[in-house]
C-alpha cells in the first residue's frame, strides 16, 4: 500500500483535522466559488495502489530515501567510531567490487549459454537441411523453439511473474522511489537469469541487454541487504546498510554493472544509468559506479580470454568489441550529411511510431495476463509458433547468392556456426535472409555492421528482414519471458540503415556498414530517446571513434524528431503500468494550484505522548505509513508540530513494550534500552505487521513516548507554496513525506502530508476537471 491509502473512520483524539470550507472568489454572476476541502474526510486520494510489475499486478509503496533524523539515530551517530567510519567506507567499496564482479560472471555465463544452447539447434536444423529432410528440420526448429519458450514462459508465469519483460521501467522506478516486493527479490533474480536464457536461445526477437539492467539491479539489492535474520547471516558491519538510501546507490551501481556487462560497454553503462536509470546522481556515486564496470570489464575480458582456446563450446571466439565496424578512414561529403540527417528522421518517426505499437500491444496483452499463469504461457507459446514459421518460411522466399571472393572455407558455414547459411541453396552459395534469419541475434547485428562485400545482402532481402523484426519485436515484447529492447530495436535500425546505404551507394563515400550503424544509433534515438550514453554505447560495440561525429548527429535529430509525437518507450511503459513515477519537472497546470489545493485526508496525527490503544486502532484500521506527531499541553504552552513518525517504527516500539501507565515524558528511558539498529528497516524478509503484536487489554489503556522515533526535522512547506515547486522538491531531495503547514497562527499545526500520489495527474486533475493540463 502506498502511503495514505484507503480511508477509513477512526475515532481518535485529535487525530482527525477538518476544516471548513474558504470562499475563493466570487463570479461575474455574483456566484460564491469555494475551494475544496483542505485535508478533510471528504477529499480522497484515488489513485492506484497498485501496479504492474513485470506482468504481475501487486500493491506498491514508496521508499524512504530521506535521512529519518530521530533521537534514536543521532544517538548512534554520535556513538559511531572513527574505526566504524572506516568500516562503513570500505564495504561500501566491497560491495561494488561484488556486484561488478558477480554481474560480470552472469553476464559471460549468459552468453556462454545462450551461443551453445542456439548454436545446438541451428546446427541440428543446418544438418537436417543439408539432407535435404526439410520438414524434419522445421519441426526440430520449432520442437526446440517451443520447449525453450514454454520454459522461460513457466519459470515466469509460476515463480516471478515479475521477471517479464525488461525490467528497466521497473529498476528506473525503484530508482526513482517506488517499490514493490518482488521487484528486486532473490526469485526475480533467478528466473530473469535463466528465462533470458532460454527466451533468446528460443529464436524471439528479443534481447538479453535489458534483462541484465534487471539482474545487476537484483544482484545488488541482495548483496545490500544487510543480512539476513531468518538464515542467522548477519553481520555487525552489514547493518549500516539496512535503509533505502545505500540500497539506492547500490542498484544503481548494479544496473550500471547490468549494461556493462550485456554491451561489454563499461563507460556506457555509468553514462546509462546516469541518464536514464537513475533520478538522483552525486560525484561518490560517479566513482563507485565507475569502479564497478571497471570490474565488469576485467572479468568479461579474463573469461572472454580462456574461450579463446576452444573450451567454450560454440562460444569460441570474442573479446569486449563485439562488432568490428570498418575502422578505415571515414570520409564525408554533403551528400553523405544529408543522408545522415534522412537516417535520423526517419529513425524519429519510426521510433515513435514502435513506441506507440508497443504500448497498444501491452495493454493487449495486459487482459490475456490477467486472466492467468496458463494464459501467459499459451500466449508465448502463441508467439513462438509465428516467430518459427516466419524464420524458417521466409528465407524460401530469397535467391541464393554465390560465396563472396575470399571467403573460402567458410562460406558456406556447415557443421558449425557461422554467418553464411546454405539453406537449401547448392554449394559455394549462401542464403542471404536465412544468414540473418537463422543466426543468434550477435551474428544477424556482425553480419549487418560488417561490410566484407557490399552486396552481401541483397535490397530485397533488407527491407523483407526489416519487416520482419519491426513487427515481431512489437508483438513478442510484452509476453511473460523476460525480453529487451535493444537488440530488436538495433536489428531494425541495422537493416534499414544498410538498406539506404545500398541505395545511396552511387552517391555516397560511407560504407554500407556505417550506414547499419548509423541505422541502428537512429531507431535507438527515436524509442529509446537517450543520446550521450547511447552514443557511448555504440562507440564502445564497435571500437570506431571516428564515427563519433555523425552518431552524435543521428541521435540528435532522431531524439527530436521523435519527442514530437511521444515520450520514449520505457516512460511509456512505466505510464501503462501505473507505476508514479515523479518526473523531474514539475507539469504547467501546477503552477496555478499551490499545496493546500491537493492535500488529502483524513489527516490522522498522534498526541507526543500517546495512548497505546489509540496508536494500535489506527496501524490496524489504515495502511498509512506516515504519521505527524504533535506535541499539545502539558509538554509545550500551545499545539506545535513535533515531526513524523513511521509506521515501522511505531510497530517496533509497540512491540518492545516500553509503556507507562502515567502520561509523561519518558524517552530518555527508551533511549538507553533501543539501539538505532532496532529500528532498521527489514530487508527482502517481511516486515513487523501489526497482526504480530500481542498486546493486552490492560496495556491498550498505557501511554508510550514518541519522542525517540520522531523525526524532528522533516521537510515542510507552506500550505500557500506553489504545487510545481512541491513537485520539484519533493522529488530532487527523494522525499517519501512533505508536510504542509498552515500559513496563519490559531489553526492546528498542520494542514496534512504531501505524498507522491498527490503530485500525479489523475489526483490533480480529478479534483480539478476544468484545467487545462497543457497551461
């Protein structure tokens, strides 16, 4: 549940503020406008607690990123040590250095499994052809294309439904302050690792480099959890680590970690997260993130060196560039700028035009998901059937083209994998669409970016393939496996991009394999709208710094071109699937509202010194997660804001029992017998519920001090503030409450809780259907 979810009525001493209602202005008619509600029974947040996550629907809540500056943890933090200083510092360095290393080891692995799983049934397929059995070799093709499917579709359906998908949206949300139990949990970790597995090897034309942002993220979400309780695994240094904010950090150092090690791209990968995974970004986090690709790097290149002897199966040969472009000299001409500027419009309009596809195809696919695991799984089974057919029907439709001069002995490649495929055709011929078809995805994109002869593949055989992967990339995103982006999205650019380099040949200095590239940096710009970490990206791929100039070029105008007509595809996604995500702009209808104008209620607040059974009544009867406390007479001369307390720690307070049967002050008490640590948010373990605590009817009647668990500081504002500089506040200091006080003296302390679903625009604009959302 969020943080001030469903309302419910709860009689509790000066626990519910309601305010009468405020004449506005008055009309040309003379007619009265009055405003709503400030903070009162009958002004609700409707907004959805609930997302999808993956292709799961499950409540959600938002993290605490804000340092909780209460008595108890600035006590600990005046009791820490130099030497526990130090021990903070360097497990933070450990940790990173574990994460770079375990996502550098499930990435070669990945590869590793993935190359000699497809290498088996391509090879078994090429076999059976040779003999011309062609029907035997499309039922082994699809026979083996189906179980691996069903199999990813099971592992995801059954255990971690939200394994599906990418898994970026998801990670760019935790990032941004949104959290859902099985997000980031050991289960996911597992299933995203072999469900990518088995969904790249079935032949779908999806990508292993999302799912790895996902892995890195879960990788280090479990590396960062403080212990474990339940196991007996814990440890006195690990117990800094038991809050959001380090746990923050640490999935950004993972899905840094995650796309260096899909692209063995390590620069790439602190540029991506960055610009797209991350919403808050600090210098400390800029080395750490550093260092832990650095790690990445230096394990894919050890592993990537002892295959380089034969031990690895059909994953033999490679090293941290995975596609050599042309590293010739590159010369351009006006000419050969105005084909680069086309590449990056129509790389715009194409972009945005899949972006919206995609978004139509996942709401599709949405009501299938609902209906069922089984569903899930026919649905992919559905989708693999076609995707078998086309590969395996299409390339009938191509003529064979003879072995190019100077390929002798591996073209065509037979009994063994290769990217010149015999097919049906006789010897010392290949077939063009089956070479790109009938390929793991890393050879299609080598085969495209290379330029060993420029008529390798025939125009026909570009624009046939390009169709192919445009339209199943949109339809198999979105099934229950887990499935990237990026590698459709560069097949598609790829072949349109070496399309209109065959075309423009006469006219053109560029390679056809430039222009793929080129191609591929357009259709990237125009779905995914990043721009300096995708450039870095494609420059690290192919290892060809010349061609900076003109992939900085295509990837600024496919990005403009396509943010006329939407957003990108991940904040499309993370749009459809409900997720609240805080932009880090604030929209132009708020700033004609200001703060009071969308808060809601009931506001339940706590008395500083408060009766046991009324704290009990209200964690029972509501899901809020934040609670303003207030300290009234005696302790003060009139009603004053104390702070917030947390419901975590309200809980763990009940439950240590530390009571008084007087109504008085006694926190010092309960500051000599609680630890900080005590109050430690739980890790992927459930938390303390309130159906956990035991407690009598004669200590309903005691009173406890909040005292000690009461932020005394937290951020407040105006109740007259303008709402776009709440919004703007509230999501750069990463903030799960903001309260709002009143502007006058006479009323009660405060007005209520801003929340991140009081900032969205289905909140906002229900309450006020008259603004235009666009002024």
């Amino acid at each position: 549940m969020d943080d001030r979810s469903e309302d419910r009525d709860i009689e509790v001493e000066g626990g519910i503020y309601a305010y009468d209602r405020k004449i506005s202005g008055i009309t040309d008619d003379g007619s009265v406008v009055y405003q709503p509600l400030l903070a009162s029974r009958n002004r609700k947040n409707t907004t959805s607690q609930i997302a999808i996550v993956g292709a799961n629907t499950c409540p959600i809540e938002s993290l605490d990123y804000e340092i909780f500056e209460n008595d108890l943890f600035k006590q600990d933090w005046r009791s820490r040590k130099k030497i526990e200083i130090l021990q903070y510092t360097i497990l933070k360095w450990a940790l990173a250095f574990l994460i770079g290393l375990s996502t550098g080891l499930v990435g070669f692995l990945n590869n590793l499994a993935v190359e000699n799983i497809a290498g088996f049934k391509l090879l078994l397929t090429g076999n059976l052809m040779l003999k011309e059995k062609y029907f035997q070799a499309f039922f082994a093709f699809s026979g083996c294309n189906l179980i691996l499917a069903t199999a990813a579709a099971s592992l995801c359906a059954f255990i971690a439904p939200a394994a599906a998908g990418s898994g970026i949206p998801e990670v760019k949300a935790y990032l941004n302050g949104i959290d859902a139990y099985s997000i980031l949990a050991p289960s996911t970790l597992f299933v995203k690792i072999f469900g990518s597995i088995f969904g790249v090897a079935a032949g779908f034309v999806v990508g292993k480099e999302g799912p790895m942002v996902h892995t890195g993220a879960c990788i280090a979400n479990l590396l960062g959890q403080g212990g474990s309780k339940k196991y007996r695994l814990t440890w006195k240094w690990l117990r800094f680590f038991k809050n959001d904010r380090d746990r923050r950090d640490l999935n950004t150092c993972g899905a840094a970690a995650g796309v260096a090690a899909a692209f063995r791209a390590p620069v790439g990968g602190v540029l991506f997260a960055l610009e797209e995974a991350a919403s808050w970004w600090r210098s400390a986090l800029l080395w750490r993130t550093f260092f832990t690709t650095a790690v990445v790097a230096v394990v894919l290149r050890s592993l990537i060196e002892l295959c380089r002897s034969g031990k690895c199966g059909l994953f033999g040969k490679g090293g941290l560039i995975m596609f050599d472009v042309n590293s010739g000299p590159v010369l351009y001409s006006t000419p050969d700028l105005l084909a680069v500027v086309f590449l990056g419009v129509l790389g715009g309009v194409l972009g945005s035009l899949y972006n919206y596809l995609v978004d139509k195809v996942l709401r599709t696919y949405a009501l299938i998901n609902e209906r069922g695991p089984g569903f899930k799984v026919m649905l992919v089974m559905a989708v693999s059937i076609l995707t078998s057919c086309c590969a395996f029907g299409l390339p009938w439709l191509s003529h064979c083209t003879p072995c190019p001069i100077g390929t002798e002995g591996k073209c065509p490649s037979v009994g063994r994998s290769g990217i010149y495929k015999s097919f049906q055709c006789p010897p010392n011929h290949y077939n063009d669409l089956s070479s790109l078809l009938l390929n793991t995805n890393d050879d299609a994109i080598r085969s495209l970016f290379t330029s060993r002869s420029e008529n390798e593949f025939q125009i026909s055989t570009l624009a046939l393939f390009f169709v192919f992967i445009y339209c199943l990339g949109i339809i198999t995103y979105g099934i229950a496996i887990p499935s990237g982006l990026f590698i459709p999205v560069i097949l598609a650019g790829a072949s349109y991009g070496r399309l209109v380099g065959r075309l423009l040949g006469p006219v053109s200095q560029l390679d056809v394999g430039l222009f793929a590239l080129l191609g591929a940096a357009s259709f990237l710009g125009g779905t995914m709208r990043m721009t300096v970490s995708l450039c870095v990206i494609l420059l690290e791929l192919t290892n060809n710094l010349l061609m900076l100039p003109l992939v900085m070029l295509v990837l600024l105008i496919s990005k403009t071109v396509a943010d006329c007509f939407n957003k990108g595809v991940y904040d499309q996604i993370v749009t459809m699937k409900g997720l609240p995500y805080m932009e880090d702009h604030a929209e132009p209808y708020m700033r004609n509202l200001v703060a009071k104008d969308v808060v809601s209620g009931p506001l339940l607040s706590f008395s500083s010194v408060e009766k046991v059974g009324v704290i009990w009544q209200a964690l029972k009867m509501t899901s809020h997660n934040g609670f303003p406390v207030i300290d009234e007479p005696p302790f003060t001369e009139a009603s004053e804001l104390c702070g917030i307390a947390l419901r975590s720690h309200l809980l763990t307070l009940l439950q240590g029992k530390r009571f008084s049967k007087q109504r008085t002050a006694f926190g010092s008490q309960i500051l000599r017998s609680c630890k900080a640590r005590d109050f430690a948010k739980a890790g992927l373990g459930k938390g303390l519920k309130i159906e956990d605590l035991d407690i009598s009817e004669e200590e309903m009647e005691m009173y406890v001090d909040l005292h000690p668990i009461t932020n005394t500081s937290p951020y407040t504002v105006l109740e007259s503030l303008s709402l776009a500089k709440a919004a703007i506040l509230f999501r750069q200091l990463g903030l799960r409450h903001l309260c709002v006080i009143p502007k006058t003296a006479g009323r009660p302390p405060i007005v209520g809780i801003l929340t991140r679903h009081d900032f969205m625009p289905e909140h906002v604009l229900g309450l006020y259907p008259h603004i235009d959302p666009l002024k």
